[in-house]
C-alpha cells in the first residue's frame, strides 16, 4: 500500500497598509527581503481610510495599521505579526532565532520598544506635525525627553555590535529601523549625534537593499514634497 503525503498549500498573506506608518514598514520590509508572497491593501492613513475599510474592520476590531489576514486567520500588532511571519513562513533563523537567549532579546526588544523608543518619537511626531501644537508644548517636550533617554539606552546596551543580536540582522532591528526613520519623513535625523546608532542605520540599509528604497518610497515623497513640513532642529542628545 502506498500513501500519497498531503502537501499544505500555504494561503497568501492579504496585508493591509500605508507605508507612512513605522510599523507597516517594518511588516513590509520583512516580506519584501525574504520574498514572501502577500497581497496589499493600500490604505491612506492620512486621510482616514482604514476608518472606512470593510476588510480591515473585520480583521482588526481597532481598524489600525498594519493587519494581516492568513486565510481565515487575522493578526495585529506589528511585533505579533513579525514573528509570525518569521514562523509560519519559515524564514532564515536569525530573524527570529530559535535559540532560547537570542530570542528573548528579540522579544524584549520588540517589547521594550513601545513603550520606550515609540512613545518617544511617535508622542513628538504627531503632536509636532500632525496635530501641530506649538512645539514648547509639554506633551512635545516629555516626548522628546522620552526619546532622548531610550536612545541613550538603544545606542549604549543594545548596539554594542553591528546589530541587536550581533552580526545578523533580526526582526528587532527593522521595528527600531522602522521607528527611528519616521522623522526623515520632515527632513530630521533625530539619532544623529548617537555614534552606534548612526552606525547602525547605515548597516541595515545596506542590510536591506534593494528592497528598503522601494519600502521607503513613500518617506522620500513626503519629505520632498514636504506634505507634513520640514524641522532639521537636532533631538541633541544627552543633553
């Protein structure tokens, strides 16, 4: 007797996004390097239409960026997805690395970032030149403190190396990629002045071509036709 084995065919990822959003690139920039097949469903954020979107509501109660569909399967967070991503498509290990250490200094990476490098840098881009407060403002003011002090810690204890976890990048890498380049998006570097992360950024790019310019479309656009304005103020570091 023989048995014919059952062959899973993989369904193709549907992800919805706007690659303004720091975590919409950092989902896409994975898919995009690794060549994992997906389906986008381009949503303008700005103009609020992941509000209206029927699929999007369906698959993500919060009707936020980015959400992806697997099948019957939908997932949000863009750290979940990451990971999931990494998993289910069986991308190369250090991605997300099956080794137990490396791979909860990813998880506390992409853990410890929302609350520490986001909460900074996306508390001083949307209140700066989304809801364009005057910039003296206190919620201004503690998100820029916020940021200064993560990038403090980023550039001391999580780059001591080329990257987080040493000589390959990770998924951590690209969500503080991601993050960290929002304010390009208004003509600002707001690591400069940090050495390793300055570093860093420099090595991923490279890491990430020729896939990142592609992804990063978007940012050069807005800035160039400057659609959010323009501020070169440095974050000054430690200061």
């Amino acid at each position: 007797t023989f048995f014919k084995k059952k062959l899973t065919v993989m369904s193709e990822l549907i992800v919805y996004s706007d690659l303004i959003s720091q975590p919409c690139r950092a989902v896409e920039l994975l898919l995009e390097i690794n060549k994992v097949p997906y389906e986008k469903v381009g949503l303008n954020l700005l103009e609020g239409e992941h509000l209206k979107h029927p699929g999007l509501k369906a698959a993500n109660p919060n009707m936020k960026l980015p959400t992806l569909q697997d099948g019957t399967f939908s997932l949000y967070e863009s750290g979940a997805m990451l990971r999931y991503i990494c998993s289910s498509r069986k991308l190369p290990d250090h991605w997300y690395p099956q080794d137990l250490k490396k791979r909860a200094i990813v998880d506390q990476y992409l853990d410890w970032h929302h609350t520490n490098i986001r909460k900074g840098s996306t508390g001083w881009f949307y209140w700066q030149y989304i809801a364009k407060i005057p910039a003296t403002d206190p919620r201004i003011v503690t998100s820029k403190d916020t940021l200064r002090k993560s990038l403090d810690i980023f550039n001391d204890s999580y780059l001591k190396e080329k990257f987080i976890l040493g000589a390959e990048i990770s998924v951590a890498d690209i969500q503080a990629l991601s993050e960290l380049t929002q304010h390009w998006t208004v003509g600002n570097n707001v690591y400069t002045g940090y050495a390793n992360i300055e570093r860093w950024v420099t090595d991923c790019v490279k890491e990430l071509e020729p896939v990142f310019e592609k992804v990063y479309q978007k940012v050069r656009e807005t800035k160039e036709k400057q659609l959010l304005g323009i501020d070169t103020e440095p974050l000054n570091p430690k200061t």
